[in-house]
C-alpha cells in the first residue's frame, strides 16, 4: 500500500508543477485539464465561491491581466492520500506588482484532489497567505 501512495503522491506532485508550468507560459486552457467540471475556488478571507472549471482558469486569466509577477517559487507540495481524495499543499513566494504597488507574499495554495476514471482532478482550491512586504515602487 505504502508504494501505491508514493505513485499517487508522485502523481499530485506532477499535477501541481505542471499547473504551475502552465501558467508561466499563459497556457490557461492547459490549467483546466486538471480541474474537475465543477471545481470549487473558496477565496481567502471571503466567504465568496468561485464555481466551475472556466471561472478557475479565468481567475488565472484576471491575474496576469491586472499584475505583473516579478518573481515566483514554489516550495515542495506536501501532500497526503486517502482513498480516493488527496489534498496537497503547495507553498509558494511572490512578488508582484499592482495597480503601482510592489506585493511580497508567502503561502500555500490548498488543493483538494479526486481520483475518478483513473485520473486526479482538483475539486477544491483555496489559499492561505501571508504578507512579506507592501509598499509604492
């Protein structure tokens, strides 16, 4: 059992820097193969839902369109499988720039995993962040 969950572990790690790669090259369709049709987004602070795989690839979209990432890394996911659900958490660092203010974030992006046909698709997503720095240019 233990190496079934190293495959699955592997497999969740892939999906989340692949999402990650797609992203950095603005291949936003290529985000929505790995998200179940009626994915869930609860956004940080906000009892607001974003529904729906296009509303998720759109939230991607509305980024890149309103800030300018300076940098961006991504730590090592930690993720952990149970059955037929996995939830993996994926820390992160990014400086970014919007509406002329410079941002410095840490956190974790929280994504809830179903294995169903065979193939992981994120069912659930949410964020926690902390703010590093913020300030005018």
């Amino acid at each position: 059992m233990a190496k079934e969950s190293s495959s699955e572990t592997k497999a969740i790690k892939g999906i989340v820097r692949a999402i990650s790669d797609h992203w950095k090259l603005k291949d936003y369709e290529g985000i929505g193969s790995y998200l179940a049709d009626d994915v869930v987004t609860a956004r940080p602070g906000s009892d607001d839902r974003i529904r729906g795989r296009d509303a998720y690839v759109q939230s991607y979209r509305d980024y890149d369109q309103s800030a300018e990432t300076l940098e961006y890394s991504a730590g090592d996911p930690k993720v952990d499988v149970v059955g037929d659900t996995a939830v993996a958490v994926c820390p992160f660092e990014v400086k970014y720039k919007h509406q002329g203010t410079m941002h410095h974030e840490r956190g974790n992006n929280i994504l809830v995993f179903s294995l169903s046909h065979d193939r992981w698709k994120i069912v659930w997503r949410t964020m926690q962040v902390v703010v590093v720095g913020e300030g005018n240019d």
